[in-house]
C-alpha cells in the first residue's frame, strides 16, 4: 500500500449492497484499482478494500466492503453495517426485479441495522449495457428522491462516474458530520455558559 493511502484525518466504512451480479465488486475493482474483470464471479462473504479522497483539503481514507448479495448470505451482511457511515445501494438498470430490491428490501435492512445518521446513495450500474435498460432515470430519480438519496448512473466497465458516485458520497459523509460536531459544540457552548450564569447568580 503507497505512503499517500496510509496517510488521512478521518476513516469512514461504506457498504456496497445489493443483489447478486449488479456488479458491486466491479464497481470498488475499478475505484480501487482501475480494472475491470469480465470473469468476476459473485462474492461470497465479505471483503473490503480502501481508497482515499479529498473534501475541502481535507484527506478522508475510505473502508469500503464489498457485501455478497446472495440471499443466502444476508443474514451475515447484516453485522457488517453496524459503524457505518455510508452506503450505496447498487442496483442493475437492465433488471427491474434488484431495483425493487435495492429501495425495498436492501433500504429496508439499512434502516434495520445500520446508524440512524448514515448517508445512502442509490446507484445504477451498467449504463453500457443501455439498450436493455429496464429502469428510466426517471423511475430511479424519483424513487431517489422519495427517500432523500442521491442517484448516480454509472458503468463499471466503460468507467464512467464510477469515482465519481463514491466522491458525492464522501462529501455528503463529511458535511454531514462536520454540521453534527458543530451542533454539539454548540450545545456544549450554551451549558458552559448556563453553568456561569448560575454561578453568577448564586454570587
């Protein structure tokens, strides 16, 4: 692993879900390591990879698991959600039937067993396989927004928006928590200077 991967002020675990053979281990090959294996076969348990970014200067290293979406093995997947701080939920735009499962189901076992205050990201992968497309942008934007998630096309195989779906999530992770230490610092504020004010008081 190069020196620049070690190196980084925040840490957060992302989740892939989804069903079998959307293509969630091509999508984190080709971030990870800009490849693209035809021949991938579908993951059994778990495996995790990393890859660093940049957010307003800041450096953000990101864990991020390659859940299997096999049925058989969701029972195993679920421990794996606990501490994370994002998930993008895959789905393949040339099958309906793991697209219902992606905002149904998947979302569904989020809510279930990961943090209240983990940022979801839908993704819809193999835009080059566009002439089987069974789910509009349309459909998939809307159904997006219903849940207040942010949707990205990509294509793991012709590389398009694949680092880029990861980077909107990171930045909404960021935010997102950078708003939650401010709101604590402020509450933290507002008793130190409700505790001098009593002390003043009691003066």
């Amino acid at each position: 692993m190069q020196r620049e991967e070690q190196e980084y002020e925040f840490l957060y675990k992302i989740v892939l879900i989804g069903d079998s053979g959307v293509g969630k281990t091509n999508l984190l090959e080709r971030l990870a390591h800009s490849r693209f294996n035809t021949g991938t076969k579908s993951t059994i348990g778990v495996e995790f990879d990393t890859k660093c970014f940049t957010v307003d200067g800041r450096k953000i290293k990101a864990q991020i698991w390659d859940t299997a979406g096999q049925e058989r093995y969701r029972a195993i997947t679920s421990a794996y959600y606990r501490g994370a701080a994002g998930a993008i939920v895959v789905y393949d735009i040339t099958r309906k039937d793991s697209f219902e499962s992606a905002r149904t189901q998947w979302i569904k076992q989020l809510k279930e067993n990961a943090d209240s205050n983990i940022v979801i990201s839908l993704v819809g992968n193999k835009t080059d396989l566009v002439g089987k497309r069974e789910i509009s942008l349309q459909e998939a934007r809307e159904a997006a927004d219903v849940g207040g998630f942010q949707l990205t096309e990509t294509s793991a195989r012709s590389d398009v928006n694949v680092k880029e779906a990861f980077q909107t999530l990171i930045e909404q992770i960021f935010r997102a928590s950078t708003k939650e230490k401010i709101a604590k610092t402020k509450k933290v504020s507002l008793k130190d200077d409700d505790t001098v004010s009593k002390g003043m008081w009691c003066c």
